[in-house]
C-alpha cells in the first residue's frame, strides 16, 4: 500500500479515480448501526461512523445501511434491504461492513453473504446467537465457486451450519479483512487465514485498524491535590458479569476504606446486578450511570482521577473505552490479558487474573493515591494520540478504500457472474425437484398442476 497522507493534510489531499485519472468519486454503500440525533448508542459500529463519516464523506459519495427506516440528518440513508436493487441500478465501487457481536448489527452479517466487501471486525469472536437467516449458510461452497466456476454445485446439506464462534464466514466472503483489535488480527493470521483462503492464488489482505477516538475534543481537568485528599474517583464501565472482574474491583476498594469513591457506567439492565455485588462488598461511595455508551463514558472520563478497564475474556474488547480514558492521561487498570496484553507497560496498569487479582488492584490504587491519583499519565496520551487519532484512521481508511477499488471492480463482475451461474443452477435444481413432484401425482391431477404453474408465469417448469 502506498504511504498514509498525514493527519493534517487529510482534507487537502487530492483524490483521484484508480489508474491516476481524475473523475467522479468513488460510490460507497457503508454498512453499521448509526447513532440519531439525541442518541448514544452502544454499539461500536455507530460510534465509528459518527467519528469517520463526516471525513470519508468530503472524498467519497458515501450511502448509509442500516436496519430500520430512520434517516441520517446528513447522508443519504436507506434500509438494508434496498442495497442490492440500489446497486443493480447505480453500481457501487465498496461495500464496506463493520462486524460486531450485537443484535443491531446482525444484519450486517447477513448483507456480506449477498455482496462481498471491505470487513472491519470489532468483534472476531462471536459470543451472541447467530442470525437464523444465515446459520445454514453454505459459504464454503459459495467461496469454492467464485474461486472456481467449473466445479459442480452440490445439493445443499442439511448438516451445514455455523458452529464455531469465529467469524468465518464473514471472513471467507470479506475481500479485504480489518481488524480493530491486535488480538483479532493475530487469530485470524495465526489460525484462519490459511482455512479461508483455500486454493486461492489472491490471499486477502488484512489490516489493523485501531478504534478512532477525537483526541481533541476529550479534556480532563486535572487538578493538584494533597496526598490526603478526601477521595479519589475511580471509574468502572464493564459489566457486573464475571469476566469484567467487577468483583475484584470491589473486592480491592472494600479494602480500601474510603479512599476512593466509584462511579459505575452500565446498562440499566445490570442495575439489579450491580446492586447486589455493591452491597455484598459494602461499598457506600458510588455513583452509578445508566446508558453505557462511548460517548457517555467520554462526559464520565473528564471528572475521573483513575479508569479500570478489567476484562477476562476472549470475547469482546476494552476499546473504546480504554482509548478513551488514555487519551485524558487517566491512570488505567487493565487485565494483561488478550488485547490489553499488546499495551506497553509504561502506558497502563496491568494486573494478572486469579487469586491475586484484587491484592494487585488495591495495591495500584493506594500507590497512585499516595503519589498524588489526580495526576495526568503523559504515556497513556500520547500512546492514544498515536495510535487511535480518529483523523489518522480515516486517512488509513481512505487510502485502503483507494488502494482496493481496482480490485473490487474485479471481484464485483466475477461475483455477478458468480450470481448468475448459480441462479441458473437453483432454477434447474427447482425444475427437477417440481417435475419429480408432479410425475408423483396421480395422472389426473398432471396437467392441473402444469396448467397452475403456467398460469403464474412458471415458465422454467414447461
């Protein structure tokens, strides 16, 4: 790939059409949840949009998919469904999909299986249920015949399904494969890649994309304060479930007599939850907040002294929300486990998960109040700036998105032929199965049956 334009240059730089010729710009069909006004969704994909699209959007004629019927105030919106007659009549240059593990994002899922593209995972792992409308899904058969035409169609099997809780399929049908997770990215080259490209001559390239943050509009105030200030506000947004290590948390401020006051960010239906575990740690300095979302947790982080991002798990991530509170030098407590593991040492706090797990915490909490907890973590900023500068990203993105559209007006005309080699095949396959059926009736009820059939414009069946 051709080198990333600097941050500052990014509405300068000139665009072009691929080969070098000046033209019209690139068509886009952009696939994720969207926030709406007044709206502060939970899921990843949304936040992204929010942060890139304004900028992709000055470079690329960029159309909007979701799964409901409400309209971007800016951009021109339309339902998921309408994509592939939207593209028979106005061809687009990308497709690009943000794959996440969320219920707003399942239809995500289910478009990449009728029109490949540019792949962004923010979840590589997938812990939720499976969309019923592609738990069947026969991809391998689909990627063999856009790799090879010749090769027959075999029956579908009523065995085929989805049972592992990497994103293969998603994978095997993205032309182009990013990650916003290091962890993500390290699987899907160590153990994946080599399924999915089979007997592929044109290995999919994969990219690390990190989640973007707007370093310039997150501050902190950060004040000096004595060794024996009254309190310092520690700030929690995972789940009062077992792999957010809530209850090492607690189990560590518990200990810590009233030091420190906690302010909780969780969904209000963890609210019950939370509660118990509170009081089963006697914790009488808290606040909870309702909401849990990037950009609620970005107004929560300014009024923070130390964040706690734990997580204990290969599912999910600590990002955004971890970058987030770097990129205001908050001291943060991570689980050197998974994505938090890639973190430099210098940049954040980890702690090993088991036994000692809460012995770690409360010793990291009380060091930090003892030095001063309110002070601001230059490592952790400029760690955040580097690596997470949402302007940075779309850059990153938009040279990618240049970079391939020669290749995916490639991979679109194979994949239309792809389309009508196997739409032919399934009308052959229905005319059998409808002949079969009828020479099974009795004779005379024969011509009833072709008569109706034709009457309703089946001609495949004469």
């Amino acid at each position: 790939m051709s080198d990333f334009v600097a941050p500052n240059d990014f509405l300068d730089h000139t665009s072009s059409t691929p080969g070098g010729s000046r033209g019209k710009r690139p068509r886009v069909a952009w696939f994720s949840p969207l926030s709406f006004t007044g709206e502060a969704s939970d899921c990843v994909g949304a936040y992204v949009s929010d942060l890139l699209l304004p900028l992709l959007s000055k470079r690329f004629d960029v159309e909007l998919f979701h799964d409901s019927f409400e309209k971007h105030p800016l951009l021109p919106t339309h339902h998921y469904l309408a994509a592939h007659a939207l593209h028979r009549e106005n061809p687009f240059d990308i497709f690009f999909y943000q794959v996440e593990d969320h219920r707003r994002a399942d239809f995500v899922r289910i478009h990449l299986g009728l029109i490949p593209g540019i792949v962004l995972f923010h979840d590589f792992l997938i812990a939720g249920k499976t969309p019923e409308t592609i738990v069947r899904s026969p991809w391998q058969e689909v990627i063999r015949h856009y790799q090879d035409s010749s090769i027959e169609w075999q029956p579908r099997s009523e065995d085929a399904s989805i049972s592992v809780p990497f994103a293969l399929r998603e994978a095997g049908l993205a032309v182009c494969t990013l990650f916003s997770s290091a962890r993500d990215a390290g699987e899907y080259r160590r153990q994946v890649k080599s399924q999915l490209e089979m007997n592929s001559d044109k290995p999919s390239p994969g990219f690390l994309l990190p989640l973007p943050i707007d370093v310039n509009s997150i501050a902190r105030k950060v004040s000096k304060h004595a060794k024996d200030s009254p309190e310092t506000i520690v700030g929690f947004c995972g789940s009062p479930a077992l792999e957010s290590r809530a209850h090492k948390l607690l189990d560590a401020l518990s200990q810590c007599g009233d030091k420190f006051k906690l302010i909780w960010l969780l969904d209000k239906s963890q609210e019950t939850a939370a509660c118990d575990l509170l009081s089963e740690f006697e914790i009488r300095s808290f606040e909870l907040y309702f909401g849990r979302s990037p950009k609620h947790w970005q107004r929560i982080s300014a009024q923070l002294d130390l964040a706690v991002h734990t997580l204990f798990s290969v599912f999910g991530q600590p990002d955004p929300y971890l970058s987030i509170s770097m990129s205001t030098g908050l001291g943060c407590i991570v689980t050197d486990f998974s994505t938090s593991h890639f973190l430099p040492d210098k940049a954040v706090f980890k702690v090993k998960p088991g036994d000692t797990e809460s012995a770690q915490i409360r010793e990291i909490l009380l060091a930090l109040k003892n030095e001063g907890g309110h002070r601001s973590f230059q490592a952790a900023i400029d760690y955040a700036r580097e690596h997470h500068d949402h302007i940075q990203i779309a850059n990153n993105l938009l040279m990618i998105f240049e970079d391939l559209t020669p290749m995916l007006a490639e991979v679109y005309s194979k994949w239309d032929a792809l389309e009508s080699s196997s739409r032919t095949w399934l009308l052959e396959q229905l005319k059998l199965d409808a002949n079969k059926a009828i020479d099974e009736m009795p004779t005379q009820f024969q011509q009833i049956a072709l008569a109706c059939l034709q009457e309703h414009s089946y001609e495949i069946f004469e």
